[in-house]
C-alpha cells in the first residue's frame, strides 16, 4: 500500500524467517493464466476458489446477498405478505418471482455464494491442516542472518561463553514454554500455535454449523395447532392447523407418536404498577402420551419453556378465549353447542370472532338456515355508559359479549378456504330489531339474546374457556449447531487472541574475543505485546550472562548492529 | 398499591432528571475538549512531516525506520536490562504518534482533564438515570429504543474511560465521542422518549439479559472502533498527502499532527474490533438459542437475524482482510466502516424500517 522505502532486505529477511509463522496461504498475485487444457484449468479455478481473495470476495457477497431477503417480504416467513406484494407490484412481482427474491434463503444464486463458499473453506483448510501438522512435527526456522532487521531486537556483549549462553537461552525458553532447539549458532523458538489450532477449529466448526443446519432444513417440520381447554391434540398430519416442512421430511416417518390434552391453561398479570396487564406467568397444563400407547404424563409448558418430546418440542405460542354459546332454534331446541375460540386483537385481549351455525338449524317457517353471529368479546369490559368494546385488562373480570346476528348461507360450500374468526356476509341477511335496525345486543355470562319473531335465541354460557396456539416442531441437528458454535467462539478467541511468535538468542563470539548476544522477535503482524516479552526474556538471559565493559569505540560494527540506522533514546 | 405505583413514577421521573443533568453535564464536558483542542492547536508541531521527509531523504541509507523504544528496568539484575529495539514491520509508514488534543500546551491538557472529569461525572450520572430507570420498571432497560439510546451511550462513554483507566492513549477520543453521545441522547429524549412500559412475554426470559447486554455492549465497542477507524482514514490521507510532497490545509494539519499516527489509529481500530468479534458471535448465538426457546427455530432469517448475520459477515471479511497482505489499510478499513453502517442499520433501520418478530419494541 503506503510507498515508504523500505531498505533493500528487511523485506526478505523477514518474510524468511516468518514464513509459516500462519498457515494462511500465500497470495499469489493476480491470475496467471493457466496453460490451455482442461487439467489447467480446473487446477486454476481451484487455486483461485481456495485463494483468500476469494474467500474475502465471497464473504461480500454472501452479506450483500443476504439483504433482499430482509427487505422484501419471504414466503417462508410471511405469504400473505408476499401476496400482497404481488398484488401491490404487478411489474416488480414476477421479476422478483424470477429471481428467487421471495425466498432469498432458498434461492438458486444465494445458495451457490454460501456453496462455494464452503468448498473454498474446505479446500483451504485441509492443505492448512497438513501444513499445520507438518509445522508440528518439523522444528521452528533457523535464525535469519540479521537478526536487526526483525521487529523487536536487543543485543549486548557480555563475558559469558557463547555455548553457556545458548544453554541457558535453550532452558529459559523451554522453561517459558516455547518449542525451542539449537540451530547453528542460535536458539530458535517459538509460541502460540493454539492460535493455528484455533483458528482451524474455527474453520471447521464453520462447516459443522452448516450442514447441521442445512440437515435440520431438510428434515424439519413446524406446525401450528389451536387447542381449546379440554381439547386434545395427537401427532399426525390432519390434525394440524397448518403444517410445514424441509424437502425431505417424511411423515410416516418423522412425526413421532405423541399424544396431550389441554387441561387448562392459566395467566396471570400485573394488577398495579406501570406494568399493569403485563403477563406474569403462562402456563398450559397438560397431559401427555408418548409413543402408541404410554401412560400419560402431567406437565405444563410455559413461554419459553417448552415440552420435549422425543425431540419435537412443543411450544406455547398464543393464547385467547374461546366463548361456550348455546343456539336454540325457535322451538327451543338446542342446535349448537359449541366453544368459539376469538381472535384477540390487543394487548388487553380485546378480540373479535365468528360464531357459525351451519346445519341443524330450521327457521320460523321450519326451512333449512345458516346461522352466523359476528362476536366481539372483552375480558374486562369499561362499564355501562363507557362506550367502545374495548377491553382494560386482560383477565376475566367483567366479561362482555357483543352479538351481531344474521342468518342466510354461510357459503361454507363453496370450498373456499373460511377465515374461522370471520363471516362472509355477502349472503346473510341481517336480523333486524323492533325498529329495523340490524340486531345487535351486549350479553353478560349467562345471559341470552333473542332472536326476532320466533327465530329462536343464542346464549352466552358462563363457563368462558381459554385456548392456546401451540406451535409444534422439530428440527434435527441443532445440537450440532450449538456445539459448532460453541466450538465456533473457542477457536475464534484463541485465534484473534492467541500470538504465534518466534524468539531467537544467537550468540557467537566477536573479534576482540567477547560474546555478543542477539536476540530477536518476530510475531504475526499485530503484535503489541512482543516487544515486552523480549524485554522479559533479554531481562531474564542478561541476569546470567551480564554485560561486560564497554569496549573502546573503534571496535567492530557488528557488535553493535542496533546502531545501525536505529536510533535508541 | 397506589403507593407503588407513585413510587415507580417518581422514580421515571427522577431517571429523566438524570438523563437532561447527564447532557448538561456532557455538553460542558464537550466545551472543555473544544477548549482543549483550540488551546492545544497554538503549539507548533510539525513531526509527521518531519518524519516523513528525513525518511524520503534518508532513503539511500541503510535504514529509514524510526524506533521507539520500551525501556524497562530489569528487575533482579545488577546491570540495567539491554534496551529493546522495536521497528514497524517492513513495508509500513513509521511516523510518530501526535501529542494529543492539547498539543502539549498545559492549559490545553489543563482543559483536557477537566474534560475527562466532566465526562466521568456525567457518565455517573448517565448511569444513575439508565439504573433509576430500570428500577422504575422493575426490569433491564433495554426494553425499547429510548431506553437502548441510553444504555448504549452510557456503554460507550464507560468502554473509553475504561480504556483511559488502563492507560491506553486514547483522549484523542473524547471529543468526537462526547458529540456523538450528545446526538444519540438528543434523539433519545427527543424522537425516541418512550413512557416506562411494560414488555411482551417472549422477552420474559434470562436471555433477554445475555443477548440484549452483550448485544449492546458489542455496539458500543464497534463503535469506538469505527471512530478509531475514521480518523485513521483522516489521519491516513494526511499522511499520504505529506508523503507525496503536498501541503495540507492548515485546519487540517493543527488538528491531525495532534492525532496518533495512521498506524497506531489503525492498529487501535483493529484491535478493538477483533477483541469484541467474539463476543458478537456470541451475542448471535445467544439470539438463537433464545430464538430455539421462544419462537421454536433457532434460526429463521427474521431481519433482525438477517443483519446481525449480515454484521457478522461483514465483520469476517473485514478480519480476514486484515489476515491477508494486499488488503490491509484502506481497503480494510472501508470494510470496517462498511461493517460498522451494517450494525446501525440492524439497530435503528430494521426497528424503524422492517417489521419482524423483533419489532415488538416500538420506537
Ligand atoms: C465461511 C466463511 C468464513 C468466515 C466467517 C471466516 C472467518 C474468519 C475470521 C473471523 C478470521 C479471523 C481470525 C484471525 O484473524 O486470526 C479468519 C481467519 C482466517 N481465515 Fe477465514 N473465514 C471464512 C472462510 C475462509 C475461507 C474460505 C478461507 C480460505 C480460503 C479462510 C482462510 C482463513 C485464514 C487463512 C485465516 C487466518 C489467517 C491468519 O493466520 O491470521 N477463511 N477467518
């Protein structure tokens, strides 16, 4: 980068005696084009995959394609949304369609950057690895010839014998823990290759996150199941609200047995406070059967914790009330009998939801007729005279139900999909009041509404049940993403804070016959503390072979290299 | 119970005194950097480019590298420990760091310590609100962005006094610090003040204190660090500019010669963000594992999962950037910072932008 001059050989000198100090590859320069023939370039395209430049560029692009998906709306997260978006874009809807943007995650191109990523990764970190044993097995290098150039460096003459003065070097670095030997005239040593341990365990758990993620896409489910007190659910495909799943997921196969019933659910919430109405605690109770036929087992699931079984985990995920309504017919005669769970729509659980007669029902004239009654419903109603069906509180201290009622065809039939919390109006004919006004009526537990000339009536019944939305899945393979990941954060933190460092203590005698000791260290590029351990070890060395008495100034140069060009304060 | 609920109204309302003293306190300690830096710009020093011509001049000789020595005195040895002589590695820029805001100048340092006593007393202060805050709604206040606003800032000015505490040569952070903690408590108080309110189940969990915490505590780093690496691009051109025989501008020259050289703010940048890369890692996981408890998938591209990835990444190649010879300086700085826009981006565009599972906080 920066053209500072640098002196002819400090480069080399340093590039030898740090070579393989990391096993990151070196770089090559710019493509060379390879020689015609199909080996040549494979092996090119191969260097170039596994070339930390193109690991870099990949990482990019693996963070600028992971952006869209943020931005537009996923069919895996929201299809409505996305419907909506197609409906709303009718240019930019098929485009994005084309191109995968709805599901970015999933997509062609988005999979091909983390892809080759990973083949890059693999590709560089078994000749790491090897290389990396090798360094293990072989012995730190040899000390560079000039031993000034490197980035730390002390050197004094002292009266010791050069051959005491590389044994004691040779123990205090083995003492201190370097791998440390004799070569020619010099100790070398070196530290810190858990930052290389660390850092291919890192690389690794990389891999080992990945395909424990992409397994548990594969082979994962997640579905969703309204559960009124009382109800039950039991583990098989039909019985799911609505039920998704990886490519490979089979159901005969990997719906585990599992059966529960929802005995009751309760919550509590702030009653004072500026947290009023804030859930203390959820809790649904239930009773569980594992495999075919066990014994069924009490437990209760909680937000945040929840029930385990054979790997499928069983969450809660929502929660209501459901109102328990009776319908007569004008005979008197009872229809319906039914828990209507409604849709609750704040934090107050004010909620809304659609109670549906469809079959049983004769009007006054004894003809056929479907029922329907939009519902609002609050838990704590504000009081008479106060107005709006809004709830205060989200318990059930003052219960209130309204009731719009009409009758006509419900157009159930007509094999549309219902939203279960709405009425399609648009064949019901409302009921209307003594004044033609369409009916309508407040009702309290217990209380019934009438239904105009002999229509028959519908009644609030006084036991108000709760319901839960349980969500349900399984996902194989995350317990290997969470020890890859933990082994992710281990090697990350040996790697970034480990030093891998060399030390070397060359002692040789000078021409007036005194010893001169070198010593010299050379870290990764990043290396602050370097300096003082020298200092600790120069500290430590010069304690046994002390300086001797300056020698008169005419003597050799090389006996005190730090003078060249370095200036000492 | 009525008593209780006065009692935590009181207490919001003592945590907003707080915050406004904080800034008050903050914005006297932003005059006193001034105060410092203008005192400081009379002093005369000339050293980048004193440094940077001898080395050009020097370039035949037989070494151009400056030294800085670390000279400590041996313990238990008789005779003084030989000096240890350090040089940059081969190929870098050696210029020596600036002397700081006050350039030497005593009133200047004079003004600088106050500066740094007024930013301690308001970081106290700041901390007392974010604290009486947390009392008045009986949880960790990092349930919506005005109360995140705070936490943050008071994160941040805590990691650089920290880092003054260890000595570390960082006053040349106080100024653009401060501002910026200014700025972001101007829009907390202002565009984000939320009453003290109370929080969705799903963030009922020990979690919420592992992930929110370190979340916020990264934030704060990353964001030391991308100042450090902002003036390091400043300080970087500077030197280029000398290097190359230009003459900065006046303005410029006073305020960078005081600065650390690009090296040092370089290496600064890097070191705090590799420290803190980890614990971001972390951070995410933690998400996850929350994510695993409370929605039933670990992982499932939620935006604000998205852009911690998209952080996390980005951070990742910045690092190996740094790992590899041809991307160092510049180049990896502009990663940094690209990495750096990615996590404000998670912070306030997704919470103001996107809807996700995690937009339960309002704004
Ligand atoms: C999957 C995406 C990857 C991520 C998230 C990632 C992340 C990281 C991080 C955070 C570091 C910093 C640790 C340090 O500075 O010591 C690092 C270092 C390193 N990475 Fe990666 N990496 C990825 C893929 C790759 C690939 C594909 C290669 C090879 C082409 C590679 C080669 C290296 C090397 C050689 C180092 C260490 C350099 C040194 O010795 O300091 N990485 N990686």
């Amino acid at each position: 980068m920066s053209k500072t001059n640098t002196p002819e050989g400090t480069e080399s000198t340093e590039q030898e005696a740090g070579a393989q100090l990391s096993t990151a590859p070196v770089e090559d320069r710019g493509p060379t084009l390879p020689r015609l023939g199909v080996i040549g370039w494979v092996r090119w395209f191969w260097r170039q995959l596994t070339s930390m430049r193109v690991a870099l560029i990949l990482l990019f692009l693996l963070s600028l394609g992971a952006i869209p998906g943020s931005l537009i709306p996923q069919s895996g997260t929201d299809p409505l949304k996305v419907t909506d978006f197609q409906k709303a874009h009718t240019t930019l809807g098929p485009l994005y369609e084309k191109l995968g943007l709805f599901h970015v995650y999933s997509s062609v191109w988005f999979s091909a950057i983390y892809i080759l990523l990973f083949v890059s990764l693999i590709g560089c970190i078994v000749p790491r690895t090897w290389q990396f044993v090798g360094q293990l097995r072989g012995r730190p290098p040899g000390a560079p010839k000039r031993l000034s150039r490197l980035p730390a460096y002390a050197t004094w003459r002292t009266e010791a014998d050069p051959e005491q003065v590389r044994t004691a070097a040779l123990a205090m670095m083995k003492k201190r823990r370097y791998r440390a030997h004799l070569a020619g005239n010099a100790v070398a040593a070196e530290k810190g290759y858990l930052r290389e341990v660390g850092n291919l365990a890192f690389h690794m758990a990389l891999i080992v996150m990945l395909i424990a993620f992409a397994w548990g896409q594969l082979f994962k489910f997640e579905g969703g199941k309204l559960v009124v007190e009382g109800d039950g659910f039991s583990n098989v495909l039909p019985q799911y609200d609505d039920f998704k799943s990886g490519n490979l997921f089979d159901s005969d196969r990997d719906l585990s047995p599992f059966s529960f019933t929802l005995d009751k659910f309760t919550a509590t919430y702030a009653r004072t406070g500026p947290e009023k109405g804030t859930p203390r605690t959820f809790r649904a109770d239930v009773s569980y059967n594992q495999g075919a036929d066990g014994t069924s087992k009490k437990t209760s699931i909680k937000s945040n914790h929840p029930l385990d079984i054979d790997g499928t985990k069983i969450f809660l995920n929502g929660h209501g009330y459901a109102v328990n309504v009776t319908v007569r017919d004008g005979k008197g005669k009872v229809v319906s009998q039914q828990a209507v769970p409604m849709l609750p729509l704040d934090s107050n659980i004010s909620s809304q939801g659609a109670i549906k007669v469809m079959d049983g029902y004769r009007n006054a004239q004894g003809k056929k007729e479907q029922l329907g009654f939009s519902a609002w419903f609050v838990p704590t109603f504000a009081g008479a005279g106060k107005g709006t069906m809004f709830s205060q509180f989200p318990a059930l201290d003052f219960p209130v139900l309204a009731l719009n009622a009409t009758h006509g065809d419900l157009g159930v039939d007509a094999g549309l999909p219902q939203n279960v919390y709405q009425l399609d109006t648009s064949h019901m004919k409302a009921f209307k009041d003594s004044q033609g006004k369409p009916l309508k009526s407040r009702l309290l537990p217990g209380e019934t509404m009438k239904l105009p000339n002999g229509a028959g009536s519908i009644t609030f019944d006084k036991n108000i049940s709760e319901w839960v939305t349980f969500q349900i899945s399984h996902q194989p393979g995350d317990t290997w993403a969470l020890g890859g990941a933990l082994a992710a954060i281990f090697g990350l933190a040996g790697s970034l804070f480990i030093q891998r460092r060399r030390v070397w203590v060359r002692a040789v005698e000078g021409p007036d016959g005194v010893t001169v000791v070198e010593m010299a260290g050379l870290g990764r590029s990043e290396s602050a503390k370097l300096p003082e351990e020298l200092g600790d070890l120069v500290g430590q060395l010069h304690a046994q072979a002390p300086s001797a008495p300056e020698p008169e100034p005419s003597t050799s140069p090389t006996a005190v290299p730090a003078a060249e060009g370095a200036e000492t304060k | 119970m009525i008593l209780a609920a006065a009692t935590n109204e009181n207490l919001a309302h003592t945590s907003n005194v707080l915050i406004y003293s904080s800034m008050a306190v903050y914005l006297l300690a932003f005059f006193a950097n001034m105060a410092e830096w203008i005192f400081g710009s009379r002093s005369k020093v000339g050293r980048t480019a004193a440094a940077l011509t001898t080395n050009a001049e020097a370039g035949a000789a037989a070494s151009a590298v400056k030294i800085q020595v670390k000279q400590k005195n041996g313990g238990t040895a008789v005779l003084e420990r030989p000096q240890v002589v350090t040089r940059a590695a081969a190929g870098a820029r050696d210029v020596p760091d600036g002397p700081g805001a006050s350039g030497g100048d005593e009133q200047g340092d004079l003004y600088g310590r106050i500066a740094i006593s007024l930013t301690i007393l308001a970081f106290l202060i700041e901390f007392s609100g974010v604290l009486t805050r947390a009392l008045s709604v009986q949880r960790a206040p990092w349930g919506n962005m005005y109360e995140f606003n705070l936490t943050f800032s008071t994160v941040a000015v805590g990691v650089y006094l920290a880092l003054l505490a260890l000595k570390k040569n960082v006053r040349w952070l106080g100024l653009p610090l401060v501002t910026t903690v200014l700025l972001d408590l101007g829009l907390a108080v202002t565009v984000l003040y939320t009453a003290s309110d109370q929080l969705v189940p799903a963030l009922h969990s020990y979690w919420l204190y592992i992930h929110v915490s370190t979340a916020i505590f990264c934030g704060a780093v990353f964001y030391v660090g991308a100042v450090g690496t902002i003036l390091y691009l400043f300080k970087d051109s500077y030197e280029n500019k000398l290097a190359n025989g230009g003459t900065p501008g006046r303005f410029a020259t006073s305020v960078l010669e005081r600065l650390p050289a690009s090296q040092s703010l370089d290496k600064f940048a890097y070191r705090v963000n590799a420290a803190v890369f980890p614990l971001w890692t972390f951070t995410i996981i933690a998400g996850s594992i929350w994510a695993g408890d409370a929605w039933g998938r670990y992982w499932g591209w939620d935006p604000k999962e998205t852009w911690s990835f998209i952080t996390w990444v980005a951070y990742a190649a910045y690092l190996h950037a740094r790992a590899t010879a041809g991307w160092k300086g510049r180049k990896a700085a502009y990663l940094a910072l690209i990495a750096f826009g990615c996590w404000i981006f998670n912070y306030y565009g997704v919470n103001i932008f996107v809807t996700g599972k995690h937009s339960y906080a309002g704004v």
